[in-house]
C-alpha cells in the first residue's frame, strides 16, 4: 500500500491511482496537486523510504496526456559508472537516511502526516546499492533520501541533492511518451523517475499503479 492516502475515491487494494479525473471523470478542480503531494514531480525510487523498497512498479495508462506528463527515467547505474574511482570509493562507505517526512519537505508538499509517519519511520539504506539480479552497482538516492548518516544533516543533504543533479543529466535519461494501453514496468533498483509537468485542465491524465516488493537493498 501507500504511504500517501489521498484517494480520490479511488479506493482499491494495493492499487494506486495516479490521476488529474475524479470518479465521474472529470478533471479535479482543486488543481495540479503541488501543495498536497509533489512528489511524483521530483526524481525518486518508489518506496525508498521504506525497509524493503519497490523492487519493481507497473504503471498503466488508462488515459494518456497529448502534451507533456512523460514519465521520465535517470539510470542510477549509468550514473554510477560515470563517477570517478575517488569518489566511487568514498561514497561506497556511506548509508543513507531515508524519511516519508523529509521527502514531502524536499518536494515541496504539504507536511506529512502524524498517521504516515507512524506507517513509514526513517530507515537506512546503503548510498550504492549492488543490484541483487545483475551484481551491477548503481547510486541509491532520490527525493526520498533525507542525508547521509553520521554525517552533518544539511552537508549530508546538500551532497545528495548535488548527486542528484550529477545523476539526472539528459544523457543518463529516458522520456516516456505515454499512448493509450501503455504498460511500463521498471527496475527501481537501477532509476529514478518522475512525472513531467503537463496542463492540468486541457489534458486527462489516469494511471493506474501497483508496485512489487523487493528486498533489503545492499
Ligand atoms: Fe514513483
């Protein structure tokens, strides 16, 4: 399940609707949802901030925006693979702290709640992570990533957020542009993604969403 409850009516086990269309259809007249939950539009791995993250998410579009609302992909491992020895093995060394609260902060959202935190309390997981399938490493970071443990928390952040960048450059991402019936299955493991802005009342945009989990990221 998600941490985010906002529904919309569109309560369903272990599915989650990503979507701009309340349940008679119509596009929701409370407008794009920046304040509420912004965090589909920052760079994240699902679930990070929890102790087994996603391992993979499926994501379905049921209706599919004309222009803009791709669903972009930074791959970590490219991103790993083009950082120099030095700093590959210091990084290795570090862990990361990972928060629900931290990662509506970082995005901008509204604070999270008593009742989320209580569902997703701060874990640590390691900065480079060894893909359990592939043996590969790649970063392990994204919006959900508060700061690197035993580290200063805003020079931690401030390093994380600089890999961030370094790691979602255009040359180490992918844009998908969405057609109707697309279902796009990916490897949160090895990416970062989020969602592109798009015009919230011209265009109707409903996904459905469900996740599948890993295990403990090493
Ligand atoms: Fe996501």
């Amino acid at each position: 399940m998600h941490v985010n409850q906002e529904s919309h009516g569109y309560e369903r086990p272990n599915f989650h609707t990503v979507t701009n269309l309340d349940a008679d259809g119509n596009v929701l007249d409370e407008g794009p949802p920046a304040a509420r939950f912004n965090g589909t539009r920052t760079w994240h791995s699902d679930k990070s901030y929890m102790p087994q993250p996603s391992m993979a998410t499926f994501l379905y579009g049921v209706e599919v925006t004309k222009q803009g609302g791709e669903t972009l992909f930074a791959s970590l491992t490219a991103a790993y693979d083009a950082l120099d020895d030095a700093t590959r093995q210091r990084l290795d060394t570090l862990s990361c702290v990972y928060s629900w609260a931290q990662s509506m902060r970082n995005s901008g959202s509204r604070a999270a709640t008593a009742e989320e935190i209580a569902l997703s309390p701060p874990v640590t997981h390691p900065l480079i992570r060894t893909h359990p399938g592939t043996g590969r490493k790649s970063l392990y970071i994204g919006m959900h990533a508060s700061h690197i443990a035993d580290m200063d928390e805003e020079a931690g952040r401030a390093e994380l957020f600089e890999l961030l960048d370094f790691a979602t450059q255009d040359r180490f991402v992918y844009a998908h542009k969405w057609r109707q019936g697309d279902l796009v299955v990916w490897d949160n493991a090895s990416l970062v993604h989020k969602s592109a802005p798009f015009d919230w009342y011209k265009e109707r945009r409903h996904l459905h969403r469900t996740v599948v989990r890993g295990g403990t990221p090493f």
